[in-house]
C-alpha cells in the first residue's frame, strides 16, 4: 500500500483517490488541513508517507523538489475551471459574478521549479 500526505486545505475528491488508486494501486491518504512555513515541515508531516501531494507557493515547491532536502515524490493535482452558468455574489466585493466548478484533470509530478528574475 503507498501512503500518501495530502497537504491542503480541501479534502481529495472521489474522482482525486480514484485517480491516485489508478496510479499508485492500493493507497492510505494522510490529510493535513493546516498551514506549513517551510519545505521542512512539509517533510517532516510526510516522514511516513511514501509520496506527497501539496497545494503549495512557488517558493515551497521549489524547496521542496530539491533533492538536497528531500528525495519522495511530489505531486499536485490538476483541475478544469468549468462556469456552471450561475452567478453566486462575492463576498470579498459584493458583486454577483459567475459560478465556477473545478472538475479534476490529473495528477501530475513537480520536478522541479525554476524563477528566472532580471533586475530592473
């Protein structure tokens, strides 16, 4: 059995597990709801896990994929933003706007992540 760490705020969709059961065979998700500061912490939540798949920052991910600091694989999951066709109101700016729903599209594996800066 692969045990995975899910480090989000959302809980895995049906379709999700079915997906990681598709890739992985038999697996256990190890949920974590709460916020991380650091590659650090996401390793040490995932010490007995064999795979781990975050909803993270650039700047985590990319310490994170580092094999210096951590050699499990890293996944994400991929989502379609479909409008529903309804409005729902905004409570950040009260307007109504469009209602959207994310339906999955895949997991895929982080490698590596890459910021390319030039100064101004």
């Amino acid at each position: 059995m692969t045990k995975i760490l899910w480090l989000s705020r959302h809980s895995l969709t049906a379709d999700q597990i079915a997906d990681l059961t598709r890739i992985y065979g038999d697996v256990e998700v190890k949920p974590y709801d709460a916020t991380v500061s650091s590659w650090k912490d996401v390793v040490q939540i995932g010490k007995d896990c064999d795979i781990l798949a975050v909803v993270l920052p650039p700047a985590i991910l990319a310490d994170l994929v580092n094999p210096r600091n951590n050699v499990k694989p890293v996944i994400r999951a991929k989502a379609n933003r479909i409008a529903t066709g309804n409005t729902v109101v905004n409570p950040a700016t009260g307007k109504e706007e469009a209602e959207y729903r994310f339906e999955h599209a895949g997991w895929e594996r982080i490698i590596k992540i890459e910021v390319v800066v030039e100064a101004l």
